[in-house]
C-alpha cells in the first residue's frame, strides 16, 4: 500500500472515530442531569436560602455569624469535630489489627470475615442502633447474662449517653475502615517483610518500619471516609445519645423538625459540606505526596 493510499484509509476513519468520542458524550448526560437535578440544584437552593431568609435579609452571612459567634453553635461545632476524631481513631485502633489478620493470617477463613463485615452493611442502620440499644438496655441481654452469672449490672451510663454513642457509631462505621485498609495490605509484597526479618528486626520493628509505612495510604482513605461518615451521622447519636450528646446533625433535624428554622439548618448543612470538602482536600493533598 502506498503512503497516499495508507493516508485516504486514515482520513476515511478519522470520522468514525470522532462521531463516537461524541457519541460518548451524550451517553453522558443523562447522569449529568441526574446529578444537576437532584445533587447540584438543592445544594444551589440550600445555600441561597440560607443567605436571603427573612434573617439574612440585612446580612446574607447572618446566620453563618451566628453559628460561627455564638458560643452554643461553636461548642457543638467542636463537640462534633472532636465525636468525629475520636471515633475515626477508635476505628483505626481497632480496625487495623482485624484487616492486617484478615489478609496475612486469615487464610481460607478469609472469606468468613469479609462476609461479617459486610453482612451488617445489609441491614438499615437504625435496625443495628435499636439492637444496640436492646442489648445495653436495663432489661437487656448484657445485664441478663450479668445476672445470671451472679455479677452486677451494668451502669446507668453504658445504657445512655455518650458511651453507646461511640459504641454504635464504631459499630457502624468499622467496615469501611477496615475494607479501606486490607486491599493497601494485600498489595504488600509479603518478602519485604521477610527480608527485614532475616536482617535482624524484630516483627514489632517490621511491622513499625515497613508494614505500617507501606499501608498509609489505606489508613489516610479509611480515615477520611470515617470521619466524613461520623461528621453526618444522626441516627445513631440521636437514639443512643438520650439528648446528652448535641452535635450539628443532631441540631440540624432538630432546626428542620421541632423550631422549623430552616434557613439556620442550610447553613449548618452548609458548613458540614464544606468540612466534607475539606476532608476531600486533605485526602488528595495526602495521597498526592504518597504518589510523589
């Protein structure tokens, strides 16, 4: 074939191949609406109301000032950044341990434990709160086995409060720690850690200079995801917490729900998101140096 015969083929197909780039395009604008319809547009509309209501109608940021100036609102805004941390630490502690066996040491096991992980992620989470809450309850099975047992029942602050808070928002949120932590392990060539034990390390000191360096990325996206799912989080603290634990979700549905102060609500939704977002931009900036 000539070089002028090879170059009408390659004019001739060059059509094609842009009439089906367009032919992409449009296949995606049916997500694209979706999206700006029920994503964009009622975050577009949140946040114009919480600037233009009759509250805001002097100073679009009144409300914004309000949650920000007043030392309630900022108390609640520390109280649910420092729920946040906590349980997101809590999950790690506990989490790393269970991916780290489930990948190194599990073996045909493996399967069972993925399996209970994810089982509960079927079931409606105010199922597991209410069944939390069964079990911690006076009558529940907690203090049925104590009794039987001839032992004493559990304390009046295990059943309410801020402790079956932690306890169910844990409950809750160990599976995505863990499912984000054990793929990061499973990529680790199991020789590294051989090779430090054969040059004398300890398996603390492996597991503290090559293990867990190896696996940060996982931990930085299991936490991110944790935190961003505790800083939403209602349910759990709205049925476990008994009205002792206040945070800006729970404040939220009580603004939609009891004072009807729905502007004031947008724009707590509106700095929750922007939290979000915040926690987005740390993870990319976090994993941009990890790549680096």
């Amino acid at each position: 074939m000539t070089s002028s015969a090879l170059r009408r083929v390659l004019t001739a197909r060059r059509p094609a191949r842009e009439d089906y780039s367009a032919t992409r395009r449009r296949w995606m604008l049916p997500a694209l609406l979706l999206l700006g319809m029920f994503f964009v547009a009622p975050l577009v509309y949140n946040g114009w109301r919480s600037m233009t209501e009759e509250g805001a109608a002097a100073d679009p940021l009144f409300y914004y000032a309000k949650l920000l100036g007043d030392p309630y609102y900022r108390e609640v805004l520390w109280r649910t950044l420092y729920v946040s941390f906590t349980v997101t630490l809590l999950c790690l502690v506990a989490s790393y341990p269970v991916a780290y066996f489930m990948v190194r040491r599990a073996g045909r096991w493996q399967p069972l434990i993925i399996f209970c992980l994810i089982a509960p992620l079927l079931t409606s989470i105010i199922m597991r709160t209410l069944g939390i809450r069964l079990l911690l309850a006076r009558q529940g099975a907690f203090n049925a086995v104590l009794e039987s047992v001839g032992l004493p029942s559990l304390p009046g602050w295990m059943a309410s409060g801020v402790f079956p808070v932690y306890l169910g928002m844990i409950h809750v949120l160990i599976p995505f720690m863990v499912l984000s932590i054990a793929p990061v392990i499973q990529r680790i060539e199991p020789a590294l850690e051989e090779a430090a034990g054969i040059l004398g390390a300890s398996k603390w000191r492996v597991f503290w200079h090559v293990t867990l360096p190896l696996s940060r990325e996982g931990i930085y996206a299991g936490c991110i995801l944790v935190f961003m799912l505790s800083n939403g989080s209602f349910v759990t603290q709205l049925l476990l917490g008994a009205g002792k634990m206040t945070t800006l979700p729970v404040l939220i549905f009580q603004q939609f729900n009891v004072t009807m102060d729905t502007a004031f609500a947008g724009a707590m939704g509106n700095v929750l998101l922007i939290l979000t977002l915040g926690c987005l931009f740390v993870q990319s900036v976090l994993t941009g140096r990890r790549r680096g």
